[in-house]
C-alpha cells in the first residue's frame, strides 16, 4: 500500500474532532462558526405553500382534553412519594420457530411515569397525530414515550430508522403548545426536518452558523412569544449560546436529543460537544430530556444515560430488525464499472439508469467517490458527488437535487451519512468496507425508511481490510476500534444469517436460521439445501494444521499468506526458513490457496483466530494472525472436530472435509446412488404422477386482452401520478415526497378516488397535505379514468387480472411478501430481476414467491419468465430419464443440454407439472435391489402422460 493511499482516507470523519477547540462566547457570533460545521451540507428551507401564515399560532388542540405544563396535573394519576425505577431494555429473545417480529418489547415496571402503560392516547394526541402525521393510531411504544414526555419524565428512545422516531419528540409540542429544542448534528439534517414540519403547517426553525443577525431575531421572537413549536440546534451552537437559551427557558417544555450515539464515546459517531449537553439542565432545570437513536449497543446506552446525567430514564427499545432491507455482501472487482453494471434498470420516470430508484454509494476515500462517479457517468447514471473537499454550493445543490428526485444517485463519503431525511432510498452500496457495524448499521439507515423493500449491497475486498486497519491504528482507542473492525469482517465474510450476525452485535438473539427475503447468505443456503448440498462441513484435522502453524511456527507473528504458505508447502525462502522437515509442513498442498483463506476466514469469525495490526520493518503497517484464548482452549484440548457453515469453496472437490463427509455418509446408511447423487436407504421420494389431474393456464401477455391493458393502464396511471408530484412538489419548492409518500401513490393508484370520502381512506397523508393536493390528484384520476375506462373508488380487489377465486387465493394463501412479488409481476409481466429491483430482494427469493404462486395454479407470464414448449418437452425428457423422481433438482439439471435453462426456469417448470400431475410418494429401496449408476427398474417402468404443449405460445 502506497503512503499516500493512507493520506487520502477520508478526512470528512475527521472534521468534527478537528473543530473541537472553540472558545465559548456569551452570545453567538456568526464569526464563531466559520469552523463549525465545514462538512455540513446546508439545504434551503422550503418555501411555504402560499396559503399558509408564516407568522400564524399553529393549532394546539386546547379545546379537546387539554395537557399543558399549567395544568397537567388535573390529568395525571398522583403517585406521591413513589420513586420511578430506571426502565432496562433487556436484549430480545426471539423464539427460533416463531416469525420474528417488529413488535418492539419494554422490560420494565408497570408504571410510566405517573401513568399506566395501558392508558389509551387522548383524543388531542391522535387529532394531532392524524393532521400531521396522517395516521388513525400509534405504533407501539409511540403513545407510553410520548405520555412520558407529558409527564416530564428522561427517557432513552432506542429506535430503529423508519419506525417513527420524530413522531415520539414532536407531538408533545403539538398538543401543549410550547417548545421542543431539538438537537442535531448536521444543519442538512436539521433543514429537511424543518421543511417537513413547516410543509405540514407547523412552525420550526433552526439556528445555526448559516443564521444571519435578521433571521436570529426573528427566529428567537417567534420562540419567546409562543408561535415558534420547534426550534432545531446544533451542540456546538449550544456551547456558545447561553445567553439565548435562558431567554427561552419558561417556553420548552422538553430537549430532544436527536442521533443520540454521538453522546457516547463508544459509539461510532463521536462527538465532544455532545458530551457537555448535560450542561443544560442548568439553564431548563425540570425540562425533561429524551435521547433518541436507531444504532446503540447496551455499553452505548448506559454511557448516553450517564453523560445527560439521565439519573431516572426509562429506556424504550424497538428491535434493530428492519425486514424490507436485504442484505448482501458483493466481492469487489478491479474495474467498478463491472462491479456496478449489473445493478442497474431502466424506467419511465426516473431519469437515466439507476438502482431501482434513488441510491446512495458510500466510499472510503474522496478519490474513490471521484472514480466511482466518473464511472457511472460513462454507464450513464445521472449521479452526483459528495464529499467536504467540495465547495459548500455543490454540497448544497447535490443534497437538493437528491431529496428532489433531480438526480437518482449520490456518491459520498460517510459525510452524506445523518444529513439524508429521504424516505424512498431503495438502494445503498458500500463501495468499500464499512468500518464498523454500527456505521454499517446507521448508513443503511438511508434506505427504505418508507417501509418498502430495498437493498443493502457491500462491495468489499482484503485490500480494504488493511487499509482500514492502517488507518485505525493511528487513532486514540485503537484497539477497540480495531475490534470493532474484526466484527464488521465477520459479518463481511459470514456464510451464516447475515440478519443473524448484524442483530446479534445489538444484543438481540433468536434468529439464526434460513429465511427468504433476508441476505444472500439465507438465499444461497435455501439453494445449497435444496440441490441437497451440505450446509456445513467438517474441518477439524485443517483446523489444527492452522493454529499449530500459527501459534507453534510462527508464535503469532505471520500474516494469513505467510501461514498459507508453509502449510502449502511453498518453497520460498521464509517458509523454508521455519524448516522443511517441521510438523504439518506441506500438510496441505492439495487444497488451494483460496480454499485455506475461506477456511480461515470461518475460524475467525468462530474467534478462533483474530488479525491484529503491527508495524513492519518498512514503515508501513502489516496484519498477522493470531490465536484467540478460545482457538488455545480448542488446540490444548486436542479438540478432533470443527464444524464451520459451508460455501462452495470449503465444498469444492478438492477439500478432504467434503469428501470425508461423503465417506462417512456411504458407511452409515448404506446409500443408492442414483444419478450421482446422495438419497438415505429408506428415504421417502417423489415421484410425477402418471395422470393429469388439473390444468395450468399462463396468464395473458400484456396488451393481447381487456384485462391485461386495464394492467398496463393501472401501470400508466401510476406514472401519471409521479409526474404530477413531481410539478406540485416543484410549485410549492419542496422535495416531491413531501407531496404524496410513495405508499400514498400506491394508494391512490389502487383506489383510484374521486371524492373526499375515498380520500380519507388513504393512510399517511396528513390531513394538511390531503387539503392542499387531494383535489388535483382526484381530477387528474377522473381524467385517466374516464379516458382508459378504469373504475374509480375501488374498494377492496386484488388485481384486474385474476377471477374473484385467484384474488381470494392470493389474499388467503399467499404471505404478504409472496403476494406483493406476484401482484407485481402479473400486473406488469415483470421479469425476476425487474421485480427483485422492485422489491429490493434477491431474484433467489422472488422465485421462490411465484414458484409459491404456481403451486397454487396461479397464472404467470410465461415469456417474462423464460418458459417455453420446448424447455417443457426438455425437462419431461429429463423427468422420465430420471425415473420421474422430482424430489431434487440437481439429477435433473444434470440430464438437460447444457445451458438449456437455469435453476430458476427448472423450479417454475416443474411446480407446474406437479400441479398438474401432482406427486406420489414412495420409499427409497435398498441399494443391492438397484442399479447405482443408471435408472432403477421400478422407476423406469412407470407410465406417464404427457404435458399440454397448447398452453404455450408461440
């Protein structure tokens, strides 16, 4: 590694600890701040929609059930004398058979506050709630963090991104009528949350180092008088703004402490000035404070709570489990254009390729984001760059242009991180391995706040692994932040749950096991299982040759390739140095040199083995493994067997574990060979029946019939729609999802209203926005309508294209995420990858969703999904060859031409000829009564009748 490669990491994480030593003012001068905030995007407030009065008291709600600090006390239970015990989120066990649940739970007394946890939201705070918000009720734990807030009680909110965290720390203003001081650590941040609030008539301002002497002023006028409901601040604003804070302190009436980790100097995102926010209990002593966060472990929060002297906080905590993000780890290429190509689309309303909708690319370095970016210009991306080495106007009109949908991709360093308030990024990617999992954590944060599904995608190689390393080594607290490195490799490198992995690091356990729609780590296990491939492998006698090497050899002093080496037997002059004639030298010279680096990188992250940072002869910093006090523990105790998740590579023919497995395998049960294949002696299989019992029939292809143009019609709408978004949002200069959310879309686009009653229905929009863009969007409805002859006001079907009989098998027998994929495919003959793009999945899972749908006899569209006569009569070939035994696919893929179709053509096209021959089982005989290399007799001799070659088209 060259010295400039470590020269060039990215100095934007540096630049808040570098703008520490600032001298406190009694009153803010806007000299003060010149070094303040230099990495922080500024974004323009958005204009106010013209009918509404800037200047205007927005409504408190004080003529229904009232809660004010003047009288809160005739709403309260009086519970005198009764101390409140801190509230302790213990870590959440997950049943393994249970399906694991957002539900977020609370590990504490019965009692919040001076008021049952079961007490039911007033009818101010759903009012509220309904207006601003656009919701009928709250999530749970909303309403218990929000009464806390009413009751003047600390809290620690630990909550994940999307669940509604704003919700909890804004509505206790909107329903008192007082102010909420809300402090963050980006002004960008800060900006889109006041544009947000001011579009849905509430008053919010923030000051910071871009407030001029005018517009403080009026700002603080506005706070003194009552008219002003939020007023957002950064910590180091805070720092040297006393005296502005004591002439508001008979207004707040709570602190909000968003991006509350930064408190914590265990936390991945530290900052000084949050440490000393303590300091304002002594300028609003009984002002409750609530802390809140989506990314902190349990040696965070204790540390949070301490630094804002929180001596009473209850702690409420959510799960880190956000299931619309798939995740998956990518290897990372010498050219980026091949790496990114294969994620890109193509569609109506966004301009140029893109990933499925607006992405954000987080790189390690400002050169890197250079070269990522030039790239996707050339592969014709319309993208923009962000890093602190560009000019405040670039930052500025890169982050306008991505929360307008002016530009579909940002390429960034973790600068672009907190300053994102977008609810429909559908796609972030790691260019580059993150440095931590709670950075990981926090920065796929981005995507998916909407709740749709989106995708998380890590390109990563060793490479980055040492300059990471490098680079941390510099740092105070290195070797913890070292350790939290090895922990991001072991979820980089993982071939279990990477869901698993992620939560564990956050205390919370019970999901580790395969499931859809989840990482491609599930996704290739669902493949290895189903093909009848081992899911782990057996590598203990290796694993002894790797530790004696590196403990006995080289006294944990050697790097992975230097351990490699000797165990292979190289003839280099170091490896021959340590003894040709020494133990275990050459012990592995069959296997390659990737196979030993998968084998140690499983035994890392089973923390038998550990990589630390050295510095070498040349100056430069060097990695070398070591053995961990468990990896000692298991070679003392001459420990025989290690089972480590398998991949293909550690199942590759060359690795002795999998053929000693197989070897095993033939003494124990005695197997019959079929095919090549491995089936136990007794072994129930399935067998195509010989008669045809229902009848498949592909859907129609778009355009050739009434049913599938109302699909395409519904599609067009849609686009419609976003276009007309996109001109209100510009009329009014807000970013388009202030409008309408994307999930209002779908709402509107499956309803299809034309008066205020259907409106209604629609859930999300507040009642605001439903007054100031509703009857457009209706007009605009009636008009498509009425031109393309669709229904309006639909109340409850499915899909234009299925009977009342499909749509109630969809409704019934689907899951919500296979229903969604197939809805989504039917209506638009989309393909599996336009719909794994779509969904922010793998094409693995949304083939398992329609393989889902067909067992049901529910149509697909046969040319999206590559199904022809001809690859039928291929596989019924295969079929009958194969004795018609159809309980694996891999004996059948085997008896097809090469190339004649892949594993997912093979899954649709068998489900529909066991649909319509259904299966019988039968138990597997033993092997003497069979040949083991051809087709047993009792198989071949089964009759069967032929598939329908007419439902396909031609």
């Amino acid at each position: 590694m060259e010295a400039n490669d470590v020269d060039s990491f990215d100095e934007d994480s540096q630049i808040e600890k570098e703008n520490q030593q600032q001298e406190t003012q009694p009153v803010p001068r806007d000299e003060d701040y010149d070094s303040f905030d230099d990495d922080i995007l500024i974004a323009t407030p958005a204009k106010l929609p013209v009918h509404i009065d800037a200047g205007s008291k927005a409504p408190d709600f004080l003529d229904e059930d009232p809660i004010s600090p003047s009288n809160a006390s005739s709403h309260s239970l009086k519970t005198e004398g009764t101390q409140t015990e801190p509230v302790v989120c213990e870590p959440l066990n997950v049943n393994d058979d249970a399906e694991f649940s957002e539900t977020p739970t609370l590990t504490s007394p019965k009692i919040l506050g001076n008021h049952p946890t079961s007490s039911l939201p007033t009818p101010s705070a759903l009012k509220a709630l309904n207006r601003y918000f656009g919701y009928e009720t709250f999530r749970p734990l909303q309403w218990d963090i929000i009464r806390g807030s009413l009751d003047g009680k600390d809290q620690l909110v630990v909550m994940s991104t999307g669940y509604g965290k704003s919700v909890c720390f804004q509505l206790k203003s909107l329903i008192c009528g007082d102010l909420t001081i809300v402090i963050s650590p980006l002004i960008s941040l800060m900006d889109d949350q006041v544009s947000n609030l001011r579009s849905n008539s509430i008053q919010a301002s923030t000051l910071n180092s871009q407030t001029n002497a005018a517009e403080r002023e009026e700002i603080l006028e506005k706070a003194q008088n009552g008219t002003l409901r939020f007023l957002y601040l950064t910590p180091e604003f805070i720092q040297v703004s006393e005296n502005i804070l004591s002439s508001l302190k008979h207004r707040v009436g709570l602190i909000a402490i968003d991006e509350a980790h930064c408190v914590s100097q265990w936390g991945h995102d530290f900052r000084s000035d949050y440490r000393k926010l303590a300091d304002l209990r002594n300028i609003f002593p009984g002002v409750p404070f609530m802390a809140v966060t989506a990314t902190a472990t349990a040696q965070v929060c204790q540390d949070i709570i301490k630094s804002l002297d929180m001596k009473s906080a209850k702690t409420f905590k959510t799960s880190f489990n956000r299931k619309n993000l798939f995740l998956s780890v990518n290897q990372k290429g010498s050219v980026i254009e091949y790496d990114l190509r294969p994620l890109l689309m193509e569609s109506q309303t966004i301009k140029g390729k893109h990933f499925g909708g607006p992405a954000v690319i987080y790189c390690f370095t400002r050169a890197m984001v250079t070269k990522v970016g030039e790239a996707l210009l050339k592969l014709g991306v319309n993208c923009a760059c962000y890093h602190a080495g560009l000019s405040e106007k670039v930052r500025r009109e890169t982050h306008q242009g991505f929360i307008r949908d002016e530009v579909s991709t940002v390429v960034a360093t973790v600068a672009f991180g907190m300053g994102i308030d977008k609810p429909d990024v559908r796609m972030v990617i790691h260019y580059g391995a993150p440095k931590d999992i709670e950075s990981y954590y926090q920065e796929i944060g981005r995507a998916g706040r909407d709740g749709k599904p989106s995708q998380c995608i890590t390109f990563f190689n060793a490479g980055d692994m040492v300059k990471r390393r490098s680079v941390i080594s510099k740092e105070p607290k290195a070797a913890h932040h070292l350790r939290m490195l090895e922990d991001m490799e072991a979820f980089l490198t993982t071939n279990e749950c990477r869901r698993h992995v992620l939560l564990c690091h956050f205390g919370e356990v019970g999901m580790n096991e395969i499931r859809p729609e989840c990482c491609d780590s599930c996704d290739a296990n669902i493949a290895r299982r189903e093909s009848g491939k081992a899911l782990d492998v057996e590598v203990g006698k290796e694993a002894r040759i790797v530790l004696h090497t590196v403990t006995k050899v080289y006294y944990n002093r050697k790097g992975v390739t230097g351990v490699i080496e000797f165990i292979r037997g190289s003839t280099s002059q170091q490896s021959m140095a340590r003894g040709a004639n020494a133990p275990f030298f050459g012990a592995g010279a069959e296997r390659n040199i990737e196979w030993w680096k998968a084998l140690i990188s499983q035994m890392i992250i089973s923390k038998l083995l550990t990589k630390e940072t050295t510095s070498m002869a040349n100056g430069y910093g060097g990695t070398i493994l070591c053995c961990t006090p468990a990896g000692q523990s298991w070679y003392d105790l001459k420990q025989q067997s290690l089972k480590v998740p398998a991949n293909e590579i550690l199942l590759s023919s060359g690795a002795r574990g999998a053929k000693r497995a197989a070897g095993d395998a033939v003494d124990k049960y005695k197997i019959g060979i079929i095919n090549g294949s491995i089936q136990k002696s007794g072994e129930e299989v399935k067998i195509l029946g010989s008669t045809r019992k229902n009848a498949y029939t592909f859907a129609a292809n778009v355009g050739s019939d009434d049913r599938s143009c109302t699909g395409k019609n519904i599609k067009d709408l849609r686009v419609v729609l976003e276009q007309l978004r996109t001109e209100e949002a510009a009329q009014f200069d807000m970013p388009p999802f202030q409008v309408a959310s994307n999930s209002v879309l779908d709402q509107l686009v499956a309803i299809r209203p034309t008066n205020s009653e259907e409106v209604d229905r629609i859930n999300g929009w507040p009642v605001e926005k439903k007054r100031l863009f509703a009857e457009i969007f209706m007009k605009t409805i009636a008009t498509f309508c009425e031109e393309n002859n669709l229904g309006t006001n639909v109340s409850d079907a499915t899909s234009v294209l299925l009977s009342p009989e499909q749509e109630g098998i969809v409704k019934n027998s689907l899951t919500p995420s296979q229903a969604a994929a197939y809805l989504m495919h039917l209506e638009n003959a989309a393909s599996l990858k336009d719909v794994a793009f779509a969904r922010g999945i793998s094409e693995a899972t949304v083939c398992g969703y329609i393989v889902a749908a067909i067992d049901h006899g529910l149509p697909v569209h046969q040319s999206a999904l590559g199904l022809t006569a001809r690859r039928m009569q291929l596989l019924e070939a295969a079929i009958n060859e194969n004795g018609r035994d159809v309980s694996r696919l891999k004996p059948l893929m085997e008896r097809l031409p090469p190339e004649a179709m892949d594993y997912n053509v093979l899954k649709f096209l068998m489900r529909i000829l066991i649909y319509e021959f259904g299966t019988e089982e039968t138990t597997q005989p033993s092997t003497s009564a069979q040949n083991t290399t051809g087709v047993p007799d009792w198989m071949a001799k089964l009759a069967y009748q032929k598939s329908d070659a007419k439902r396909f088209r031609k």
